[in-house]
C-alpha cells in the first residue's frame, strides 16, 4: 500500500488556517501528538514543520490509514509515498531530485490543509 500522490493541491472544501507558528516542538511532545493520548492533538512534521492534523484524526489517529506518519517527522515516507514505519523519518536530504520533488508537494499538499503549529527543535530548515 502506498500513500496517495498530492497532485490536486487544493482541497475540496475552502479550509480556514490560522497564521503559521514557529513554537519549538520537541521530539518528546511530537512523539506522544500521535492521537493515542485523550485530548492530545495529532502532529504530522514534514521537514521539521509541525502539522496538527487533528482535524484528520479517522486517518492519522489509531486504526487510520495513516497513523504511521504521527507524532514523527515523516518526510522520508511521504517522500518515498511510503507508509512503511522504518521509513517515517526525519532524513530526507540523501534522496534523489524526484523524491524531493514528491516530498515538496507533500508540504504544499499539508499547508493547504493543516495548521502550522511549530518546529521541530533540532531540525534543519
């Protein structure tokens, strides 16, 4: 099973987003934002950006589709349209052009649709 291409970047329905925020988020609090917690939101990051894709939580939440990617940096298995635990991880910067590429529509796809809540401390801009 592969993880969708984000293609159509828009999304279906107008989404309202608040302004981004650039609050540090440590490995610690990213890693228990993977909707198992009661009352804890859920966090996807991409390339060190931290997304709260709560409003998801059927897909990213336990059970969903893509529960793998949450409460970790995912940009190597979205790079790779992956949903293999060993490759949601940080690195990305060793993978060819074209998975670049795929991993920056992810971000475009993911910043259409989910709120900005911060950065991962440590992480490479």
């Amino acid at each position: 099973m592969s993880a969708p291409s984000p293609k159509n970047f828009e999304p279906k329905a107008p989404v309202q987003l608040d302004p981004p925020k650039d609050d540090p988020i440590s490995l610690d609090e990213l890693k228990v934002a993977d909707g198992s917690y009661e009352g804890r939101p859920v966090y996807v990051a991409i390339k060190g950006t931290v997304f709260d894709v709560s409003s998801n939580r059927s897909s990213y939440g336990p059970g969903g589709s893509y529960h793998v990617f949450a409460g970790k940096d995912a940009s190597r298995a979205l790079a790779k349209s992956s949903v293999k635990p060993e490759d949601a991880i940080a690195k990305w910067d060793d993978l060819g052009d074209k998975e670049k590429e795929v991993l920056g529509d992810w971000y475009t796809y993911f910043s259409k649709r989910y709120n900005i809540v911060g950065r991962v401390v440590g992480s490479n801009p």
